[in-house]
C-alpha cells in the first residue's frame, strides 16, 4: 500500500462529528495505518472540546518511535502531531549540539524548540525516514528558547556570546529566545531575566540584522522578567526597571 503523508492535516473523512468509541478505534487505526504503515493499538477517550473522540498511541519504528496524539476535528479529517513532535526533538538536539561544539553552550545547558502551526503544510513525504525540519522553511516555523545557566550581569563577554548564539542560529530559526537564569534548579522566577530576538524584529523586540555588535546590544538596553506585581516587567540591562508609561 502506498502511503503518503500530508503534513499538518491528513486526508481521513468520517460522516458525522459523534459516533461510537469501537468505530473511532477502528477509524483511527486505519488512519494510522494509512499514513504510517504500522499496525498498532489506539487508546481512544471522549474529546469534549472537539465533540468527538480523540486517541493515543505509539509508533515503533525509527526515526518515529514514540508516543503520539491525534483527534478528529469538525470537518472529518483526523491531525495527529507525530511531525511537529518529531521535528521539536531534532531541532532541539541538532541544535543543542551545534552550540556546544562552538563553545557557545555547556552540555547542561538547555535548548527548547517550537514548531510553529503550518510548518510543511502542502507537503507529501513518499518514504521515510520522515523530512528534516530544516528542510523546512525553518525561517518561517522554527522558534528555539536558550536557557543559560547564568544571572544577567551586562557583562561584555554575556554580550558576546549572545551574539555568538545568534550568528550560529539565524540561518535556521524565525526567533530566539535567551533565558538568563543563575539558579536554574530552584523557583526563582522573578529573578531570571529574558531577551528576545527575531528574523525581521517585533514591538520592543531586535532583528537578527540588527545586532551586530556589542554597541548594537547596548542601544537595544532592554530586558523582560517576570514581576510579582505587574506579571511582565521591562529592565534595562543595568537591571533598573522601565515604566512603560515613560519608556522610550
């Protein structure tokens, strides 16, 4: 049986949003099947936001091997998030790795990754192993959070591997988020600290063009954190609070 894939929603049509679980097994069995030419066994539960059922189950065969969900949506089709997962997992790996080897990260420090919505949409894998994220337009799906096990203390050398950290990823990615944590293991919130940096810049936030150098960071000045008062606070990186009522 020849089995393709059509990322983001797949191409399984049911009569009717209710009907009963023995069906929506069977259902999602032969979905699963379909698309990923494995035989297996679903968990299926009632899915109330949706008003239908929703399942889980597992995939056995590399590259995909592990646990995954689907639910069927009002028009029919069934979405299942086994390439969005899939893609989470290599990003954050292949990622983590690219940073370590350039000295830019420690091995205990994290990378997370986000796989934005529509990210393959149109596209037919024929065969697997399945599609590499970056052979996506990652530009466009790919965010990554970059938590450094470090207080911020506007430091030049902090500032430097930031930008280290950004001319390694800006080919690759649509957004990084630096998380500056010193005590990463304990619930410290309000103290981490928080920078922001995108493909083509946001309200408050810089480019990946646009800094391009230390003098670059400074004129940017600005940081976010949690605040017990407010929920989001702004910083400037001497650590002073902005009020939002006369920042710049």
């Amino acid at each position: 049986m020849k089995k393709r894939l059509l990322i983001g929603a797949a191409g399984l049509f049911v009569a009717g949003s209710m009907y009963g679980r023995g069906e929506a097994t069977e259902r999602y069995e032969t979905y699963i099947y379909e698309t990923y030419g494995e035989n297996v066994e679903v968990d299926v539960s009632r899915d109330w936001k949706m008003a239908n059922f929703k399942a889980t189950f597992e995939l056995e065969r590399p590259p995909l091997k592990g646990t995954y969900h689907a639910r069927t949506y009002g028009d029919g089709s069934i979405h299942d998030d086994v390439m969005p997962t899939y893609w989470v997992q290599e990003a954050e790996s292949t990622i983590h790795a690219r940073l370590v080897d350039a000295n830019a990260l420690s091995e205990a420090e994290t990378v997370r990754a986000t796989v934005f919505e529509g990210a393959g949409r149109g596209q037919d894998i024929e065969t697997m192993p399945a599609t590499s994220v970056f052979e996506l337009d990652t530009q466009r799906f790919l965010g990554v959070s970059v938590m450094l096990h470090e207080a911020w203390d506007d430091t030049d050398e902090q500032k430097q591997r930031v930008l280290d950290i950004i001319r390694l990823l800006e080919d690759d990615v649509r957004s990084i988020h630096f998380s500056f944590d010193g005590t990463p293991d304990e619930d410290d919130d309000f103290t981490e600290r928080y920078l922001n940096v995108t493909q083509n810049g946001r309200a408050g936030d810089p480019s990946f063009a646009s800094l391009q150098t230390i003098d670059d960071l400074n004129d940017h000045d600005r940081l976010y954190g949690f605040d017990e008062a407010t929920f989001i606070s702004e910083y400037r990186f001497d650590g002073t609070k902005i009020d939002r009522d006369t920042a710049d």
